[in-house]
C-alpha cells in the first residue's frame, strides 16, 4: 500500500475511534447515574420501611384504629353495661332494680317475669312453669325512635319493676324456686345486647319469716 494511503487510513481510524469514544462516553455516565440513583431509592425505601414498621410496632390495637379512623368503643359486659339487684317488697312482692351504664338503655317492651321450679325440686326432668307472665308496675320510660325496633321507651336511669306473686304461690314456694327476670338493652353507639334470662331464687313467706326468728 502507497505511504499516503497507509497515513491517510490511520488518520481516518483515530477520527473514528475519537467519535466512538464521544458517543459512547455520555451513554456509559448516564448508566452509571440512573444505576446510582436506582441504588439511591432503594435504600431510601428500606429505610422509610423499617422506620414505620418500627411505630406500628409500639403502638397498641386501640391506637390502630383510631389511626384507620375506627372509633368504634369496645362493648361492655352485660354485668357493667345492666348491673341490677333484687330485693323483696313489704307485701311480698319483688323488686328488681337495673342502673344501666352511662349511654346505654333498656327497652320497657323487653321486660318479662315468670317463677319456675328448677328440676332438682322434684317436679319432672325439667324446669316447670310455676306461674309465667307476671304483673308487674313500671314508671313510664323515654320515648324515642330505635334503630332496632322502631319507636320503643328507653331507660337510661335507674329503673325499678316491681313484680306481684300471686297469693297462693307466695305462701307455697317450693325450694328450688327461682324467678325468672328477662330484659334486653342497647349502648347508643350502635350496639344492642341479645334478650337475657337471668335467674333469683326465691323463698317463701313462712320460710322467710322463720329463718328470720331464728336468727338471735
């Protein structure tokens, strides 16, 4: 090959090279900071990660929810929500005495008495009806408009039923004579407690009056 001609490739090999190298430079610095910025958010990531894995960790159940806007409360007992007692009145009837909790309330068309025979009292296999559907006197309740049973009256004080047994069966109450109390209530916050049946036992009048003399 002619001198000029040699000369004249290696020149036309350093201009081409010199144009690679310029195109290839900034291509390969732009791969190299996208790779470093991808690097960059990864660790950000895993960072902010930890960190709220972290505070979801100390914080309670009851914290959560008010974080995910649940403010719902927590149902209380039926003990704590209804707390009542039984007392026996002058003429031999009965007392029943409920104090609902504060925000909640009993329906006056739930309330039922009945005195049963428990079956150890030797009257069949099962508990036997000794009297069901028993008068009782009530004051007025709060009327207002339920979401469970339309228009109902509420009571949100303390209440007192005072429950009448029939003459016959006060002075002839076998042992295992219990009064069944039957009542039902709901919090206003939305939740209502399912009908209960609660059970006292009860004695009779001659009992009563002679456990009492006995006593010094």
């Amino acid at each position: 090959m002619p001198a000029s001609l040699w000369t004249n490739s290696l020149a036309s090999n350093a201009i081409a090279g010199k144009q690679i190298r310029r195109r290839v430079g900034p291509v390969f610095m732009r791969t190299k900071s996208r790779t470093r910025y991808r690097l960059q958010l990864a660790s950000l990531a895993a960072l902010l990660l930890s960190i709220s894995s972290a505070c979801f960790a100390q914080l309670g159940g009851s914290s959560l929810e008010r974080l995910a806007g649940n403010t719902r409360p927590t149902p209380l007992s039926l003990e704590e929500a209804f707390p009542y007692y039984v007392s026996q009145t002058d003429d031999g009837g009965l007392q029943i005495t409920w104090t609902p909790a504060r925000g909640h309330y009993l329906y006056r068309h739930a309330f039922a008495f009945s005195v049963l025979a428990e079956a150890d009292s030797g009257i069949g296999s099962e508990a036997a009806v000794l009297a069901s559907d028993l008068e009782f006197t009530i004051p007025p309740g709060l009327p207002r408009s339920d979401q469970f049973f339309g228009d109902i009256e509420a009571y949100y004080d303390d209440i007192t039923a005072i429950v009448s047994l029939p003459t016959p069966l006060a002075s002839s109450l076998p042992d295992a004579a219990v009064l069944l109390i039957e009542f039902q209530g709901c919090a206003d916050w939305g939740f209502c407690y399912p009908p209960q049946r609660a059970s006292y036992s009860l004695v009779s009048a001659d009992q009563e009056s002679s456990n009492t003399n006995s006593q010094p």
